[in-house]
C-alpha cells in the first residue's frame, strides 16, 4: 500500500505544482465603447504597473456575459454621449460581486447634464492645481467621497467608493488627475507597492555629428556622473541625415572617437538606448520623427516595411560600432500602437511617453510609475519632467523640480525622469540639478536591469542613404586587384619571352 501511496502523493504535488504554474494571472477587463476606447487603452497601460493582473480592454457591447461576470476586476468606461450598456451587459454587472469601477460620464447611472469645470484636486493632504478638469454633477452621490475637487471652492467628488464598486469621475488622462488616478489604483486593485522614488536620467539625442567641443561636452557629463555614482542612460541614434533635399548619411562608425567615448560609456554605468536610426523623416536629424509624418499627422506609408528596414539598419550600425543598446526611445515619443507592437520583435522596452492612438501624435500619456506591460505589451521607463532648455536653463530647472515636487506629492512610488542635451553645457546643469533630485530621496537606478539585449541580431544591412563618406570595403575591389595583378603578370611574361626571342634572335 505504502508503494502506491508514495508515488500518488508525488503525482498529486506535481498537479499542484502545475496548477500553480498554469493559473493565469487575475484579468482586468477594461470595457469601452467607440467614445472611451483611447481612455481605454490608457487604462490598460496603467494597469501595466501591477504585475499581479493581465489588463485588456474589450468592447462594452461584445463581451461575453460571462467574462464580465467571472472577471476579477472590471471597468466601465463610458462617455456622456455613449448609448446606455445593453440589458445584457446590465443584467452582468448588477450581478457581479467582485471590484467593478465606473469611470467617465455614466448617464445610465443618472450623471447630469451641468458640467463642473474643476480647477483644484485635493489629495494625500495636498492642494493641487489642475487645468479645467470638467466632472459632471450626480443628483445622488455613489458611495464615499476618496478624492474631491472643486470649483471656486465648491467640492465634488473625483473618485468615490461603494465597498467593491467605485465611481472615477470624468476623464482622467492627462497630468495631475491621471496621476491621482494612477497612484489610487493601488487602493482600487488592494495592492500595495513600497514607498520607492526611482530616478532615471537620460543624455539626449547623442549621434554621429558629435566631434570637437560637444564630444568634450559629452565626455564630461559621462566622467561627472560616474564620479558621482549616478548611473545614466544615452540616447543614441546612429544615423545623421545633413540636410533636406539631397541627404547623406553620416553613421556612427564614421565617428570612431564618439564609438570610442559610448563603448566607454557602457562600462561606466551608462546604458545605451537606441534613440530610432536616423531621428527623421523627411527633415533633418533630431528634428524629425522618425515613425510618423508628423506634417500631415499621419502614419508613414508601408509603415511596417518601413519601420522593420529602419530598426534592422540601426541595429547593425550600433552591433558595428561595437555598443549594445538595451532599449528603445522613439524620436519625439511619436510611435503610433501599432508599430509599438512590431517594436516587441526587437526590445520588450520602451523608454518615454506613449501615443495612445494610431490617428494621432497628439494624444499621448506620461506615467507616473513604471509600466511593466503596456496595451501593446512593452515595459515603459516613462518620462515626465521635461528638459534644460538652450537659453532657458535656469527656468527649466525650476520647472523640472516643481514638475517632480508634484509627482513625489502624488505617488507612492514614483518613476522620475528627465532629459539633457550635453551639448547644452556639459556637465554644468547636471552638477546643480541631481544633488537636488537626490535630496528629494531618489535613487537614479541603472536601467538596464528593466531592458535587455535586442531581440535581433543583424549582421548585414543594405545602406539606406548615400553616404557622407564612401567607405566601399576592400573586398568590393578583389575582383578589380586580382585582374590588374593578372594583367601586371601576364605583361611580364609577355615582355620576357619577347626580350629572350631577341636575345635568341641575335645569337643566331
Ligand atoms: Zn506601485
Ligand atoms: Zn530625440
């Protein structure tokens, strides 16, 4: 009996241990219709923080019955012009039991027709500033009041909860009342994160043109911050495009001080971010975004083809350049969704903010906190501090701290970010402005840890402009050198027989 006890309990633990491992995740199911489906979508890239739920949106009127029943959290986002759920749907979430959210304009639910245009937010003990936030009015309140906001002095409810229900009103995309939603959202799931303040740095749009003072700008920046313990990222495209019209291209292994400088770089705590391949379209680099026509604020025709020659050119030049990006930073952060998703062939991760449409350049998010799985499945190392501005450094600070003020204020557990050109001023900005992140309680992180190696390893790429200097290589010549050797060899012979005919001609 004992015989067959033994290996029973063995197979029992082994289902076990794979029941264990093949339980998905709890799902967030984000419903929407064709009003809140970019709300949505924003939503899901939040939900990204908590790795304990698989977020996805799906649309209100489609989804199955009992997915919204067995869901474990559901969201309900709505618009005031959206039609009332169908009496489906409606029967589903009167008899769900598990967190259901409603956020937007439920009309359904007895939202009024008078907006409240909000111009402050309180939260956490703080008074914030907020641009014409408009909530909508509800004769009946929906539970207790968790965030007020006010008009004039006049409160109203932003997010209120019902036990498992809460209510978001209006909708929170944007700045300060995105962030309070985001930070809230530990409450709203029951999942809490430590208290952490994260910080990244980032030096900006460094490229092959970088020569003479500005390559020493960037020397000295990278040895400041290595002195310094601070561990950094740079933000590489390796391709510079001169000019419109007839563009030539000036690559990275043109530059071997700066391919020298970067590889340096890596080994002092600096992580390298490929910053897109040229940083244009049409325009001149740095100018330009590369993966959308932000002239007619379209996408750019054939994108896919042309995003996937893009991304294998640049590869290759940085795996020539012998530098080892670890992540992705669009230029401008324009990168419509659906090349966000051919980006995950490439990096799992994506530095910046994020568009939220494939319509728009315009509509697009800044995090407050890490994202580790966006709607298009990308880790997103946000940004939302902003830069030094040439001519307008000592402002720029000032904007940078208070911008980080408000976000330390808000979160619990905060992703910082800001960006530099080094060409600015070298090191000088960086040594007045980190001290003071650092004394707020940040910690900049190496963030190589959040990227990895490219998915792709390219070991030959076709040029894509002509190039600033031809660099044909020497085998391209073989054929001609082993012809004109040939023909050298052959007029030797050809000119020693005749001498020995003659020679041999006089003898006799
Ligand atoms: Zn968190
Ligand atoms: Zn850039």
């Amino acid at each position: 009996m004992k015989g067959v006890v033994v290996p029973f309990v063995v197979f029992l633990s082994i289902l076990t241990l794979c029941g264990s491992t093949l339980a998905a995740a709890p799902t967030a199911l984000v419903l929407h219709d064709g009003l809140t489906e970019t709300f949505a979508i924003s939503l899901v890239n939040l939900l990204g923080h908590f790795r304990e739920y698989e977020a996805r949106t799906s649309p209100l009127n489609s989804t199955e019955y009992n997915e919204i029943i067995s869901s474990e959290a559901v969201f309900v986002l709505m618009a005031y012009d959206s039609p009332p759920p169908g009496p489906q749907v409606r029967e589903a979430l009167e008899k769900r039991t598990g967190l259901t959210v409603f956020a937007g304009e439920h009309r359904w639910m007895g939202s009024s027709p008078s907006i409240m245009v909000c111009d402050r937010v309180s939260y956490r003990g703080n008074s914030f500033w907020i641009e014409g936030y408009a909530v909508r009015k509800k004769d009946n309140l929906f539970g207790e009041t968790v965030v007020a906001m006010s008009q004039s002095g006049q409160d109203v409810p932003f997010i209120e909860r019902n036990g498992n229900c809460w209510m978001i009103h209006g909708i929170p995309m944007f700045e300060v009342p995105a962030w309070i939603m985001a930070d809230v959202l530990h409450d709203i799931l029951g999942i809490s994160h430590a208290q952490k303040r994260t910080a990244m740095l980032r030096l900006e749009d460094i490229n092959p043109s970088y020569s003479g003072e500005r390559l020493k700008k960037l020397r000295d920046c990278i040895e400041y911050l290595y002195s310094e313990g601070v561990p950094f990222s740079l933000a590489v495209f390796p391709v510079f495009i001169n000019a419109r019209g007839e563009p030539r291209a000036l690559l990275i292994t043109d530059n071997p001080p700066l391919m020298e400088l970067l590889q340096r770089a890596e080994k002092m705590g600096g992580t390298v971010i490929m910053h897109g391949t040229s940083h244009q379209y049409h325009q001149v680099s740095g100018e330009g975004s590369e993966f959308w026509d932000v002239e007619t604020d379209g996408p750019i025709p054939d994108e896919k083809a042309y995003f996937h020659e893009r991304m294998r050119y640049g590869l290759w030049l940085f795996r020539e350049a012998g530098l080892h990006p670890k992540l992705f930073e669009a230029p401008h952060y324009n990168m419509p969704l659906s090349l966000q998703k051919e980006l995950s062939n490439y990096f799992g991760t994506i530095a910046g903010s994020l568009m939220i449409t494939d319509e728009s350049y315009t509509v697009s998010q800044d995090f407050p906190y890490i994202i580790h799985w966006s709607w298009a499945g990308l880790t997103v190392l946000p940004e939302q501090l902003g830069y030094i501005a040439t001519d307008a450094e000592s402002m720029s600070i000032v904007t940078i701290l208070e911008r980080l003020d408000i976000l330390t204020a808000i979160m619990r557990d905060p992703f910082a970010c800001f960006f530099y050109h080094p060409y600015v001023a070298g090191d000088l900005y960086l040594r007045e402005l980190i001290p003071q992140i650092r004394d707020r309680g940040y910690v900049f992180v190496d963030v190589s840890q959040y990227g990895g190696d490219p998915l792709v390893e390219v070991f030959e790429a076709d040029h894509i402009w002509p190039l600033a200097y031809s660099r044909v290589p020497l085998s391209r010549y073989l054929p001609l050198i082993i012809g004109l050797g040939g023909a050298v060899v052959l007029g030797m012979v050809y000119f020693r027989q005749k001498k020995k005919k003659k020679k041999e001609m006089f003898r006799e």
